[in-house]
C-alpha cells in the first residue's frame, strides 16, 4: 500500500508537481524503509524502480502519448498540470488538469501557418528560461513563453517549404542551442539565439523524419544521426556515413553489446526492429 502511494506520489512529481509531493515522498521513504536505511535505499535504486513502475502505469493507461512530438508536458501552474498539444491543423492548444483528473482546454493559439510538426521545451536562446518551441510543416519556427503563450519570436514566412524534422541540442560552444533540422531535403543547423543559419548539408535529397545526436562510434565526438541513413559528424558536419539503407522511421540509442557505444534501434513500419552498429558500418548479425 505504501510503495502504491508512493509511486503514484511520484508520478505526480514526474508530471510536475513538486514541491509539497516531494517531502510527502521522502516521508513516506521513511516509512517505507527507516529513517537510518533511506539513504541506502536510494542507493539501491529504490526510486527508480518506483518511478518506473510509475511510468509504465501511465503508459499503460495512456497508450503512446508520452511518444507524441507535438504533444508536451508543462510547467504545472498553481492551478494544475498543463500539456500543449500541436495539430494538424495548424492550432496549438494547451490543456489543464482538473481536480477530478479531467482535462479543459484553456488556450488555443491563432493559425500557425501549417500543420504542426513537434513540439520542445528548451532554452534556445540561453537567456536562462526556457521557450515552448514549435515547427510546422510549412517551414515556420515559433517561440512562445511556456507560461504566458505569448510569441517571442518566429521566422520569417517562406524561409523554408517544408521541414521534415527537429532536435533542439547543443552542438558547439556557445550556450545557446542550435535546432538541427532537415528542411527542403537538406540538414541544417540554425542558430537558437541569433536565428541564423550556422550551416547547411551539400546533400539535398534528405526525407529525414527523425534526428538523434551521439557518440555513435565511440570516437569522443558527437555524431548527428539521420533516419534515412546519414550520420554526419556533429561539430565539423562531414558527412561520415551514408548508409545503404535506412535506419528505421524511428530511431533509439542504447549499449546492448557492453562496448560502451550505443548501438542504433530502428523501427521499421511500427513495430519490426534492426540493430545497427555505427562503428563497424553495419547492421548487427541477428546471431552470434
Ligand atoms: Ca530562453
Ligand atoms: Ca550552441
Ligand atoms: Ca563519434
Ligand atoms: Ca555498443
């Protein structure tokens, strides 16, 4: 019963509710487990796993919404948890929880140009707050203040045609972010703060539906790491491979092999899986 409570106090930190939770969490840890083996308990990952289990309860409860990229948590207002949820139709809108775990729409934005491609929260331009980030398809970029969804900044209309995909990361060495993004058929990095265009790819025939960043091959340096194939070095953008086939239309990252480089997991047509090792060029042997 207490580890239920627990977890589901968790879940509600995860979603954003701190504060008050969180002592009510470290309590209950105390009850739990002693107040002399608390520390040892979180040790011992007593909260991950109480926090996993309360993922995987909402994911089973909400199906794929936490996969969504146009749908996003909030900050919570006092007034409760928020989530903004971009549409195909050109309209952001922002949801509010209700005491009775209801939700109510409380804002819409004006048409955005497009049917609206991904959502971020990040501090784009590194004044130390951060901005709701919106793409859509058409091409338009717009910042909006998560509290208030009042515009900060957009790019100019027509700067681009059509926008398949964006990151919002750190590639270089100035604070603010650069979005990667692959815009009419090229990858290009654009400036967070001056909104500028850092750099764009020679190839120009890239349907990328999905950009990842890591050291995929081990070598200390970050690789940017395309959908469709391509993986460009990160900092100094050569393209280092061009892979005779596609990754996947989603792609993951995670070690399985101990070699302490991720490997790429890509999704083929919803649910069929490859494993790729960027270092050795290949996709990995089903079997030893
Ligand atoms: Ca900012
Ligand atoms: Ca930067
Ligand atoms: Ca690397
Ligand atoms: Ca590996």
């Amino acid at each position: 019963m207490v580890a239920a409570r627990c977890a589901a106090l968790l879940l509600g930190m995860m979603l954003g509710r701190a504060g008050a939770e969180k002592e009510a969490v470290d309590s209950l840890l105390v009850e739990l487990v002693g107040e002399d083996r608390v520390e040892q308990a979180m040790e011992q990952g007593l909260l991950d796993q109480l926090v996993q289990a309360a993922g995987q309860r909402q994911a089973a409860r909400e199906g794929l919404l936490a996969e969504m990229g146009s749908l996003l948590e909030l900050p919570a207002a006092e007034s409760g948890k928020r989530f903004a949820l971009g549409d195909v139709h050109g309209f952001l809108h922002v949801y509010e929880e209700r005491e009775d775990g209801r939700w109510a729409e409380i804002w819409v934005s004006e048409y955005l140009e497009g049917r609206i491609g991904g959502l971020a929260l990040a501090d784009a331009d590194g004044d130390k707050r951060e901005e709701l980030i919106i793409y859509t398809e058409q091409g338009r970029f717009f910042y909006l203040d998560p509290a208030t969804y009042q515009a900060t900044w957009s790019n100019p209309p027509h700067e681009y045609q059509r926008l398949n995909a964006m990151l919002v990361c750190n590639l270089d060495e100035d604070e603010a972010l650069e979005l990667v993004f692959c815009a009419d058929g090229r990858l290009v990095i654009y400036d967070g703060r001056d909104h500028f265009e850092e750099w764009r790819s020679t190839q120009a025939d890239l349907g990328s539906t999905q950009i990842l960043v890591g050291d995929v091959d081990g070598d200390g340096a970050e690789e940017i790491v395309l959908n469709d194939g391509y993986v460009f070095d990160a900092r100094f953008r050569d393209l280092e491979w061009q892979s005779p086939e596609s990754f996947g239309e989603r792609l993951g990252l995670r070690d399985v092999d101990e070699d302490g480089i991720p490997e790429v997991i890509g999704e083929f047509q919803g649910r069929f899986l490859r494993i790729f090792d960027i270092d050795l060029r290949r996709e990995k042997s089903a079997r030893h």
